[in-house]
C-alpha cells in the first residue's frame, strides 16, 4: 500500500499544540515555540536520508522511499511514507486478505514528524514507530545477516541436492547423501563428524528429523520431496520470509491487552498470556488449507458446557448429504427446523466444551473427539474454526482465575447445553507467523501452510517465493 499525503505547505506550517500520539500510546504536546521551530534542517535531512537508506533493517529494502528532491515538501512526504510503513506496515493487509480484523496501530504521524523536527531529532522519531520487542529485534538482526550473506556472495542460492530419484529411507545409501549431509551441517543440524559418505545413518535419520520437526512437518525421518525442499530452500527465500513475518508485525498493535490468547495459526499453537505473562501454551488444530482460519481479532465472552453442533449449511451439502438416517442417528445428529443438530455428548465435533466468540465469521474455539490430531505435526485440519489440546483443562483454568468455577462445575454435571458468561471478556487473535526461533535463538522459516507469505512478499516489492508449503491431508466433518 501507498501512503499519501496531501502537504500544501512546509513542515514548519503544521498547526501548533498538537497532541501527539506516539506508537507507544505516549502523548505529548508541542508548544506553540517548538512548533515554531518545525523546519527541515541539514540535520534532519541526512538523519532522514540515512534511515532511509538503512531501511533493510526492517525488511523494507524492496519498497521505494527516495526522497524527490531537497525541499522541505519533499522531505515531509518521504519522511510521513517511510515513517507509516514503520508505525503501520508498507502494506494494508485488509486488501491483502479477505478477512483482517486485528487491531493495527494509530499514530498522528504528522504531529510525530512535527515535534521531532522541533527537537531536531528525526532518527529518534523514527526509530520509535517500529516494534520495539525482542521478536522484531531478532527477525531484524537474522534479516541483514542473511542479506550481508547473499552481498558477499556466500548466501545458497541454487539447489544444492538433486531431487531426482527415490525418497531416501533411514540405513539407505543413495549418491546424494554427501550433499544432503553438507547442507544439514550448513543448518547447524549435524555435526561434520557425523556424515558417512553414502549411507543414510541413524546420527543423519535424526538430525533429518529434527529438521523435519522444526519445519513443522512429520519427522519420520525419510528424506522426500518435502525435505529436499527444505535443504535446497534459498536464503533468498528465506530472507524475504522473515520480511514478511517483520511487517506482519508492524501491523499489529504495540498494545495488546496483557490478558489474552494469541493463537499463532501457521504454527498452530495457542498462548495464554495472564497479566502480561505466558501463563500456558498448548497445540491446537487450525483450518484446513481450503478452509483458512481467518486473522482476526474476537473476545471470548462466555464458556458452552455440554455445545450442541448446528451443522453449517456448505457441511451439510458437501459431506453429510445422502448419508442417511443411519449416519445420523450413529452421530446423535437430528434436523431441528431445517438444519441438522449434533446433540451433546462424547462424539459432539465441538467435544464437551465450546469458547464462544463475537464476530461475524462464526469462528470459535473448542474441544474435539478426534484426539489423535494434536498429536500430529501439519494440525491444519478444520473447516476454519481452532480446537484447543485439553480443551476442558483450558475452560477450568479460564473459570478457576475468572471466578466462574463453580458455575462451570453446574454447567458440565446438566449433560446439556448450558452458558456460563465470564464475567469480563478475554481478548482473542488469531495471528499468522512463520519464522519461529530455536532454542539457540537462532530463525526457523516454518511451512506456510496457506501460501500467505508471498502476497505480502510481492507487495513489500521483492520477487520470488517467500514461502514452503507442506500437504497437510484432509479435514475430518467437524467445524
């Protein structure tokens, strides 16, 4: 996305005592004095040319902030442009996306601009807007290590393993192992002690499988299509992923309510922040690659005990119709006014408890029957909505520390659909992030399990994929 702004006159024409809304949420004011001071210096002019050009560390080398020329109009439409794509994101994800309901950044821009010219202090400005935690400043310093890399030439750039041939299995011997073993080390996933010429050994099997893990497919050890994708992944691509992953991140509030669930969809895993502190994380199965779970941002308002199921109409055509009775009876499903309802009870696909939500996308969390699916590693595998690994643990956490306990209690021992409202709503969102970190701090570019990296890739201005994708397998019938 473009920023434009309409600047009919300087910046030392900008109106005083404005109130200044900084990307923290600080306010201040500027006095009718500094306002007066408001004007483009040398200073300032190389301060904001030299931000400009340093821009890559924030993943912004592919957009065009150059100055049009020396006079203060000029450099107050580069400065608002750049400083928006820091305080905001270069890119709108409302048009990137169907559904992009999370909360993004407010922040008086010109006002910004304004009292940091008055202080002569248009880098310290600057600086501010961007993501100030430690996830950004990572995703940064892994992004200009990797693109110092590629300028000095040493970057990976072509394939480097053949992917010619069979799927190499554990004990195997295949010509392509001395490559495969190279690239493993390159990843800091083998020792250089460990590779034995041809033979797949077992130090190999599991240093592949902890690759296989970290990539978020199924570590199974058998070197296919997918883990030569992964050894042969580019630093290119690997750069332009955490680009991505850095503006998605600018799009966020700097904020966030210190009660709240994120649950990161790509990784497909939940965090429990309690008062500003990771309380509990737990794995959860997202929607299917045909049926993304949406970003948004939704409260959770009340707990369901006992849900019944009303089967959505798209369901119903495509996986339920022509069954028959016996189908539904087998299911404790019935029609009630024209939809059929999944009854409460073990085999409800909402499970025995359902996290209501308010949004127009009936997206929710819940409980599930299929159990087995947590303990996969691809969990896209919903129609759209995200269920939670100990689904009723989570429920008596959030009633124990909401004060509903005993109401929860109540609700579960009816055997019927019952509601227990918290008494305070517990903020939601739904993220999309891809690169992880280890346990060395160093990037991990997990699998893009929607394809959504490239879109905001091409529209930061870079070419190439940004993004690897891993087959997941089919949904089952639940939401």
């Amino acid at each position: 996305m473009r920023y434009h702004w309409v600047i009919t006159a300087s910046a030392a024409a900008l109106l005083a005592g404005c109130n200044v809304q900084t990307a923290s949420g600080d306010s201040n004011t500027v006095s009718a004095a500094e306002a007066q001071n408001a004007r483009w210096s040398n200073t300032t002019k190389d301060q904001l040319r030299k931000a400009i050009d340093g821009r890559a560390a924030h993943g912004l080398d592919g957009k065009d902030f150059a100055v049009s020329g020396d006079g203060d109009q000029a450099m107050t439409e580069a400065a608002l442009a750049y400083a928006g794509a820091l305080a905001q994101g270069a890119t709108d994800p409302t048009k990137l996306y169907d559904v992009y309901t999370l909360k993004r950044p407010e922040v008086d821009l010109k006002a910004g601009l304004q009292q940091a010219l008055a202080k002569n202090d248009v880098a310290g400005w600057l600086n501010s807007l961007a993501p100030q935690d430690d996830h950004y400043k990572r995703l940064s310093q892994a992004y200009v290590a990797l693109r110092k890399e590629m300028a000095q030439g040493k970057a990976q750039t072509q394939p480097v393993v053949s992917d010619k041939g069979e799927a190499i299995k554990p004990n195997s011997t295949d010509p392509r192992m001395p490559q495969i073993a190279r690239q493993l080390v390159v990843l800091d996933y083998l020792d250089p002690k460990a590779a034995a010429g041809d033979r797949y050994t077992p130090q190999m099997a599991a240093a592949v499988k902890k690759m296989q893990s970290d990539y978020g497919m199924e570590a199974d050890g058998v070197i296919g299509a997918e883990a030569l994708a992964i050894l042969n992944q580019s630093d290119d691509v690997r750069a332009r992923a955490i680009a991505v992953n850095m503006e998605r991140l600018r799009w966020l509030d700097r904020n966030p309510a210190a009660t709240r669930i994120d649950v990161n969809i790509a990784a497909a895993r939940l965090n429990y922040f309690r008062d500003g502190t990771l309380a509990n994380s737990r794995r959860v199965v997202v929607g299917e690659p045909d049926h993304e779970t949406p970003q948004l941002a939704s409260p959770m308002f009340r707990l369901v005990a006992n849900p019944t199921w009303t089967v959505p109409r798209s369901i119903q055509k495509n996986e339920i119709a022509g069954k028959g009775a016996g189908y539904l009876k087998a299911n404790n499903m019935q029609w009630e006014d024209g939809w059929i309802v999944q009854q409460p009870g073990p085999k409800n696909s909402l499970g025995l408890v359902k996290f209501d939500m308010q949004n127009e996308h009936a997206i929710y969390l819940h409980d599930t029957p299929a159990k087995a699916l947590f303990g996969m590693t691809q969990r896209a595998r919903s129609h759209g909505c995200v269920r939670v690994e100990d689904a009723l643990g989570f429920a008596k956490m959030l009633a124990e520390q909401e004060g509903v306990i005993d109401e929860w209690n109540k609700a579960r021992a009816t055997g019927e659909q019952t509601f227990v409202k918290l008494p305070r709503e517990i903020p939601v969102r739904l993220l999309y992030q891809t690169v992880l970190f280890d346990e060395a701090g160093d990037p991990i570019v997990r699998n893009d399990p929607y394809g959504w990296n490239d879109r905001v890739s091409e529209a930061l201005g870079f070419k190439g994929p940004a993004s690897m994708r891993v087959k997941t397998g089919a949904a089952d019938v639940g939401p």
